[in-house]
C-alpha cells in the first residue's frame, strides 16, 4: 500500500505501523488485534485499544507486550467532547508543533485455516492528560521520539522493564480544536476532516475511539 495522506482512519482499516521485527521500515496492518490464539479474527473489531494497566495480564496483550511491539505514527487523533445539549462534537488533538509522532502499539500475525496471514495491532492508551480530559478521560499513548527505538528493539522484554517507556505525554505541548461532522463517517477521507471549525456545534452522536 502507498504511503500517502489519510485524515480520518478508522478501526478494522489498514494504519501504518512500524514493528519490531528486525526491518524497521513502514508496513499496513489492520487496526484491531487479532490474537495469534484467536479462532475468529472478528475479535480484532473488540481490541482497537489496548489499556496500558492491564497490558501484562490481558490474555489479549500481555504475549504481544513482551515480544511485538510496534509504533504507529500520526499527526493527530480525533475525540468527541459532549455538549450540555446531549450532543457530541468532535475535537482534533495534536502537537502545538503539528510535527507528527508516535503511539505505542502491539501486533499480532493470525493465520486463518487456509493459511492466509493478517497482521493486526492496536494502539494502546492510558489516562488523559490535562489538555484531554474535559474531552474523555482515556487518550492514546503518545511515545516520546527518544523512547522509539526503545520500544521497538526486537526480543522479549519482561513487563517490568518495558512498561515503564509509556507515560503521559505533556499537556501543554498539544492543543485541540473543533472540526466538522464529516469525520462521524468512516467513509469520510478528505482534506476537511482536519479543518477548524470556527464555530463549534453539536455533532451525531458517535462513540470515543480511545477507550
């Protein structure tokens, strides 16, 4: 697949990754894990997001923590903050830089019984931060860029030692900002997706994507 711009990426679609398999180089997987034990890859359509507290105990994550992890790079995520009103309006957060970075994620290789292989991850979250929580209080976790290779050195690393690379990543190096509907649709794909809004209004409503 080509690398080219997306603005509004959706589970069970293909993201970039970057795994640590030994190549280091920019490959699609499907969001949504699908464990390599799973009978059915419909599960990956459960498992977008992984929580950092439970990632060591998790029969989902705890074999990917220790042995495949992935960085999965971006220039922003979306959330949608609810209004008094009962509805949903939906918020662009990114670095104050607009530099993309990196989110921590795991991946899994499935077989299918034809021996078909799918490559699945998820991206894994933690607390909001400051800047995030009036939005939702999970976000994605955000590595920093000297934490890459870190994470993403081939072998296995016990929990204790790994798990330690992901933190909060500083509120006030990020800012957000309204955008319009369009990104309620996953068929949505275009440049006004990332488009301020001047004005905020309600959105449909539509569920967080970082749990």
């Amino acid at each position: 697949m080509p690398l080219g711009s997306r603005y509004n990426i959706a589970p069970s679609q293909e993201i970039a990754v970057v795994a640590n398999d030994g190549g280091n180089q920019i490959d699609f997987y499907r969001w949504g894990l699908v464990p390599f034990w799973a009978k059915d890859p419909a599960i990956g359509n459960k498992l977008i997001n992984a929580r950092m507290e439970t990632l060591a105990d998790k029969p989902a994550y705890r074999s990917a923590l220790r042995s495949r992890r992935c960085l999965i790079p971006a220039d922003g995520f979306y959330e949608w903050k609810r209004e008094k009103g009962g509805g949903k309006v939906p918020m662009r957060i990114r670095l104050k830089s607009h530099e993309p970075f990196a989110f921590a994620g795991l991946w899994e290789k499935w077989r299918g019984a034809d021996g078909a292989e799918l490559r699945t991850c998820t991206i894994i979250t933690g607390a909001a931060n400051e800047l995030v929580r009036p939005i939702h209080d999970r976000m994605p976790v955000i590595l920093q860029p000297e934490r890459y290779r870190e994470w993403i050195e081939p072998g296995d690393r016990e929990p204790q030692d790994i798990l330690p690379v992901l933190s909060s990543y500083p509120a006030e190096a990020m800012e957000a900002y309204a955008v319009g509907n369009s990104v309620n649709s996953p068929m949505s794909d275009t440049p006004d997706c990332v488009e301020p809004l001047k004005t905020a209004r309600p959105g449909n409503s539509q569920p967080g994507l970082f749990e």
